[in-house]
C-alpha cells in the first residue's frame, strides 16, 4: 500500500489556531502548522509515510496522533473531494465531522485563575479508548501517554501570561479528541495611588478639580474596576480607564492605567479623605471576595469665604449700663473680625481668631447706632449688624431718634486681587536652560551663539570655533549634521528650516588623546493658534456675590514650559499663571482658570488672557504674545436706594412730593407701600390733602434682591388763618386804644378858649394867652404894624 504525505502551496490558510478550519486537519492527523489546501492537488511522494505522535514533534508545528495511512483508493476520493466540492460545503462538512468527535475529554477544573508565579494542575479525563493522550503547552507540557485514563498537566511556578494548554487523545479509527484549558494569570498591582491633578496646595469651595487614580502593573486588565471612595462611602465606580503604556485593552501582562475623578468640593469636604481601590473581578475561579489593593487617603484642605453666625440683631442697654456684643465666623483660612461702629471711648473691642468682642462700658447716648461686626478672609467676606439702643430715666430729655430694625446681611465682595487655579499638579520654573554641565575637555570650543531660540519653520545657523590643533571636527546632530572635517577652525551648523522639536545638536573636535564637545542649546518654539476666554459656570449673567470661573484656552503652543497666561480685567493685569508641568517640547493645548466673586463694580467689565512666551534674550524681544478677545461679563445685582429723607413734616391740607429712585441690574421696579397697600407703581407720590401720616415705604426689587427704605410722615393742622385773625383782631384793637387814648390826652392838653381884645402884642412875648393866661406852646409872631395903632 503506498502512502501519501498532504502539503499545500504557499497561497493557502496557514493552520495555527485551534478554532480554524484546520482543526479538522488535525483531528485527522494532518500535521499543526502545516498549510490547509483550498483547494490543491495532492502531491504524492510514495513511498512516504508522516510519523506523528511525539509532544516534541506537536511544539514544532507536529500534531500527536497516529500515523495516517490513506489508500489509494481514499487518496482519489480526497482528491476529488477537494477538486470539485466548492471551499463552503467542505467547511461545513469539516464542521460536522469536528463536532462529532467532541465531549470524550473532560478537564477538572475546566478554567483556572492562577496568580503569577503559583502553582497550578489540572486533570484531564478520557471518557473513551484511546492509543494515547496527552498535555500540548509552552511550558511543562506532558508527552503522550498509553494506557492511562487521566492525565495531569502541573506547573510548579506559572510565568507565561498567555497561554492555553491543550488535552489530546488520539482513537483508533476516529478523530482525534482536544479540549483547550482556560487560563487565566493574574498579578495584583504594584502600587495604587491617588492625588490632586490641579494643585498640591488647598482647594476652593466651589471649583472642579481632577483627582487622578495610578494604577502601576496589573493584570488582566479586562478584569480590573477601579473604585472611588470618600471616606469609606462608595462615590465612583469606573471601568472605563486609560492605559499608560498605550497598550491595548486585552493585554494579557501586566499594564499601567490611570482613572479620574472630577469634584466641586464645599467647606463641608475640608478635611474629607479621598481614596481609590483596584479590584480585580475574576469570577467563581477567582479571589474571593475579589482582589482588592486601596491607596492611602488623600486628605483634601477647603478654603471657604467667612460666614458670620446668627446671633442678636438689637441690643437695648440701660444709660450707665455695660453691654458685650459677640460676633463670631468660621471660613478657610480663618476670617480676621473687625467691629466698624461711631466712634466712643468707653468702647473696647478684643479679637482672637474668628472670634471678636465689643464691650460697652458706662453706655450713653454717644453709644447708640448700628455696630457692623465684618469678618474677611481673601475669599470674600461677611457682615453682621447689631443695633444697640441706650434706654434713659425719667429726668434725661429724650433723643430724637427714629427705631430701627436691623437684619444680617450677608456678602462676598470679590477684593481688587483674583485667584486662579489651573490644571497642574506641580510647579516648575518657567526660565530657559543657561548652564551646562562642563566636563574636562571643555573651553577649546565655542559656539558663536552659544544658544539660539528659533520659530518652528526658520532657518538656523551657528559657528562653532575650536582653539586649538585638533585632527579633525564635526557637528552632530539629528537633521543636516556635518561629517569630521580636517584643516578648518570652525565649522557651521545650518538648517534652512527646522522642523524639529527637540534637538541638542553637538559640536566635536578630536584632540590628541582626547576629545572636546560642545552641545549647543536649542529652543525651538510656535505660537499659540488660537487664545480664547470664555465662562465655565454658564453664559447667563452673573450675579453678585456668587463664585465663577473663567477659563483661557491656549491651542498648540510650544514651549509650554516658558509660558506665561496674563489675565486682564480691562487693560489692568489680575493674575499671572505659570505653572504647567508639562514637559513634552512639542506643541500642546493647556487652560488656565480664573476664579472670580461677581461684584456690581464688574458689571460691563472686559476679562481677557494673553498668552505669553518669554524664552529669554535671545527670544522675541518683547517677548511673543498673544492675547484673547475679551470677554464682556454682566452682573446682576439687587437694588440700592438712593438716599431719602426719612422724616417728612406736611401741613394738613397742604401737598408733598415723595421721591424715591435706585440702582439695581436688572433695572428695579420701584413702589410705594402705605398700610401694606401699593399706591403708587413708579418712584414718585404726591402725598395730597386728603392723605394720612404714617410710614410710607419705598421698594425697589428686581430678580436678585430688594432693598426697602421707610418715610416716617407727620400730618399737622394748618393754624395759619386762625393765627392771621388774631393778629388782625389784635392790630385792630391796639389801633382803636391808641386813638382813644390820644384824643383824650389832645382835648386835656392842646384844647381851650382864646381871647383876642386889647392884644398889645408888641408887649407880649408872643405867645397866644389861654384863659388869660400865657401859653408856653409856640405861636407866630405877627408884625408890630398890623396890631399897634
């Protein structure tokens, strides 16, 4: 009987996995590794005869089992099998008959997890007749072996990490039986570490940052959950991590993956310890419970702006009495408390910590009024008002002061200093290499410059001079080097365009015995594409008192290292930001945040960043910038009163005016409130004959806030006309008493009878004779002729 040995030309399906069409091959007794014919002739080599069998034989490409002996007969029924069937239909044909020969080995236990470097066995079963079985695998594989119906593959000390062990037993007359083994080898991690990706120092309520999970050399991979927990509560669960190594997810050895977790911390999470666990979820073969390694804890520091504590609002002293006022804060870093009040002597204030005492000592009037209790850290800061009234005995004159009432109020005003946080985990300087390590050969070279700073694209040259006899020099580098040349005193280094980023090109001399060198300093650098501002939190308005972010993106720049981002607020620079810990010198896209406090003095305020290379003298002078569009921000804030008299007199029956406007954004409604009741929906009232006294109150609100002032009106009766009548009557009666009294005196005085007979007026004195008498009240004198005849 000849024999025929089956081989195929190089255009066909290599066999090498056990789930390809080859397997059928190789139940057949076709050799593992050889070539699957689809279709091709069989080459006959008579006499020829394959021996296989041997476990070293099936580590060489050979699978065990018996030799195979094909008849002539079977050898043209193959052939045309393979010549006429179509490729699709002998597969399927391969399938069934594959399937036919399964479920005759049986593994215990059928999948294995092994931890690298343990020991592992495994027992394989026949269930049939057999000529032979045996254990095929890269390491420790057990030869075939007759007459036995188990069989046990072991390893003392497992080190592969892929493999798949595989059970063969070949049947008389049948295929032969395979069952694969699952193995699974796993290694826990290294170290598994968790930190601040932002800032090593303390964080600000109300910002975002990155905690960063480090997971060094675990494996499987696949298998692995990475779990987030504050304090010993479960926050995170991710399956969803970067490898380090830029290895593929279903790598079998070990790999570096990191995992991220974004927080907004409150003054609630100051002191709070984050943590992170690797576990490894291998199934019912497994661990159990699964693998788990944590890091230590990362113990977080909040600062927060002061809050003062609720306490009294009004305080009434007696006059001579002693009051203490108390005003108490808590913020991160702890708030400095300042009392603000009129000022008196017998007031003293003490202050330890957040905590700050007023005390009043013999209270008097000078005492009363409004005590403003302030606590400011560089976050923001709180106020608190007491209002303090000094009670009086029965002999002191009353104060004429009006009551009022007093609430907390509560603020946090952004200082004229910003603070900005940016996505960094460790400082690192941002000046230019200027020093070089010297070694003993140096000084008989120079470089002429000794550093160059160069825009990515441009052309660079550089001279390099030696000082003494040397047998030949050269320069070194990774585009256009200069090969050794002999007889010349300097040679020049010179890219018409340099693309490179990171290049220390080294400039060589050989000298008797030794050899000088020189290596030339080169920063290459690109401006920014793009700079650009925008708000983080949202694009409505802000409103005041609340905390937002700004963030400034920087698209490829390079170097990253000498960059410096310059924040503006209008042409007025609030903070410089650099540091960035990225070292790679190709361009790269960074951001950098600012952290604001809305106030009403920043409403219509333009913020915008500029980019900034500073690469030293032998950069750009002044130094390359570029800044962003501004950003124009719109603040809300509740309204404020303009200032109003608070007491109004009016005379019954008489008008008066109350005006009453403020400032606010949006603009504020503003109304006039008597007994509860609006009266009036704009800023003007006229308070007319028929109105009331009493308090009238102003209100101006918008949608952040409302302010309110109080109008105390007096309505007094008009006395006018009644005091106008008495005054006439009295004008009257006077004038009436004074005629009277002057007749009476006129007829007593100045009335009488005259007589004029025998007149001698020449004798006379010339006064006129009353009664006969003589009258001392002056008279004319008449002229002698007219009288005297």
């Amino acid at each position: 009987m000849s024999h025929v040995e089956l081989r195929i030309s190089s255009s066909a399906v290599r066999c090498g996995h056990w789930r390809s069409p080859c397997a059928l091959h190789r139940r057949l007794g076709f050799t593992e590794g050889y070539d699957l014919p689809l279709p091709r002739r069989i080459t006959r080599t008579a006499p020829a005869r394959h021996q296989i069998g041997s476990t070293s034989n099936f580590m060489r490409g050979e699978s065990p089992g018996r030799p195979l002996h094909l008849s002539t007969t079977l050898r043209n029924i193959i052939y045309v099998m393979f010549e006429t069937i179509p490729n699709w239909l002998l597969l399927i044909t391969l399938i069934i008959f594959l399937a036919a020969a399964d479920g005759c080995l049986e593994l215990h236990p059928p999948r294995v997890v092994v931890r690298h470097g343990d020991p592992v066995s495994v027992n394989c079963t026949v269930s049939t007749d057999h000529s032979g079985m045996g254990w095929a695998a890269p390491v420790d594989d057990v030869p075939i072996t007759p007459g036995v119906q188990f069989l046990t593959w072991r390893v003392e000390s497992l080190r592969i990490w892929d493999l798949r062990p595989l059970c063969y037993a070949n049947r008389p007359g049948k295929p032969q039986c395979m069952e694969r083994l699952s193995v699974t080898v796993y290694k826990p991690p290294d170290s598994v570490s968790v930190s601040s990706m932002n800032s090593a120092d303390s964080m600000v309520e109300g910002s975002q940052y990155q905690l960063k999970c480090e997971i060094q050399n675990i494996a499987p991979v696949q298998n692995l959950t990475v779990k987030w927990y504050k304090g010993d509560t479960l926050v995170h669960e991710d399956r969803d991590y970067v490898i380090e190594d830029r290895k593929s997810d279903r790598e079998k050895e070990p790999v570096s993956v990191s995992s991220t977790l974004l927080i907004t911390p409150s003054r609630a999470d100051d002191g709070a310890e984050y943590s992170c666990g690797a576990e490894l979820h291998l199934g019912p073969e497994g661990p159990q419970p699964p693998l788990a390694v944590k890091s230590t804890s990362l113990n977080i520091t909040v600062h927060y702006p002061p809050v003062i504590k609720e306490g009294n609002v009004s305080v009434t002293i007696p006059q001579g009495g002693t009051v203490s006022l108390s005003c108490s804060a808590e913020g991160k870093p702890p708030p400095q408390v300042q009392w603000s009040y009129r000022d008196a002597g017998n007031v003293r204030v003490t202050s330890s910590g957040g905590n700050s005492t007023a005390v009043i000592t013999e209270a008097s009037s000078a005492n009363e009024g409004v005590y403003n209790c302030t606590a400011t850290n560089w976050l923001g800061s709180d106020t608190a008002a007491v209002f303090v009234t000094v009670t009086r005995t029965s002999t002191s004159p009353p104060l004429d002061t009006t009551t009022a009432f007093v609430t907390m109020t509560k603020t946090s005003p952004l200082p004229d200093t910003t603070t900005a946080f940016v996505t960094s985990a460790t400082p690192i300087p941002s000046v230019l290499p200027t020093q070089r390590k010297k070694s003993a050969a140096d000084g008989c070279l120079q470089l002429h410059p000794p550093r160059v700073v160069v825009r990515h694209g441009d052309p660079v040259s550089v001279n390099c001079t030696v000082s003494t006899n040397h047998s030949g020099m050269g320069w070194a580098a990774s585009v256009d080097d200069v090969p050794i040349t002999t007889g010349v005193q300097f040679l020049t280094w010179r890219v018409e365009s340099l693309r490179i980023w990171d290049l220390r090109p080294l400039c060589y001399a050989n000298l008797p015995g030794k050899q000088c060198k020189e290596r030339l300093s080169v920063t290459v650098y690109k401006p920014p594409d793009s700079v650009s501002v925008s708000s983080v939190n949202s694009t409505d308005p802000m409103v005041e008192g609340s905390l937002y972010q700004l963030t400034c993106e920087i698209q490829n720049i390079a170097p990253v290292q000498n960059l410096t981002v310059k924040w503006y607020k209008g042409d007025t620079l609030v903070h410089e930001d650099r540091d960035y810990v990225i070292k790679d010198k190709k361009p790269v896209s960074v951001s950098s945040t600012l952290l604001i406090t809305a106030n009403r003095t920043d409403d219509g305020a333009e913020y915008s960043c500029e980019a900034e290379l500073d690469l030293g003298p032998e950069g750009p002078q002044p130094p390359l910038a570029v800044k962003s569009k501004p950003l124009r921000v719109t603040v809300h804030y509740k309204p404020t009163i303009n200032q109003i008299d608070t007491l109004l007199l009016v005379l019954r029956g008489n008008s008066a005016v109350l005006n009453c406007s403020a400032k606010g954004n949006p603009p504020p409604d503003i109304v006039w409130i008597f007994n509860n009741e609006s009266i009036m929906q704009n800023g003007i009232y006229t308070i007319s004959e028929t109105d009331d006294g009493g308090n009238y109150t102003c209100r101006a609100s918008n949608s952040v806030g409302i302010h309110e002032e109080t109008v105390r009106v007096i309505v007094t009766e008009n006395y006018m006309p009644l005091i106008a009548g008495i005054l006439v009557v009295l004008v009257l009666a006077i004038s009436l008493a004074f005629c009277v009294i002057y007749s009476i005196y006129y007829k007593n005085k100045k009335m009488g009878h005259y007589s004029l007979k025998n007149v001698k007026l020449c004798t006379q004195n010339g006064n006129v004779a009353q009664n006969g008498k003589d009258n001392s009240l002056p008279m004319t004198r008449l002229p002698e002729e007219k009288f005297c005849a």
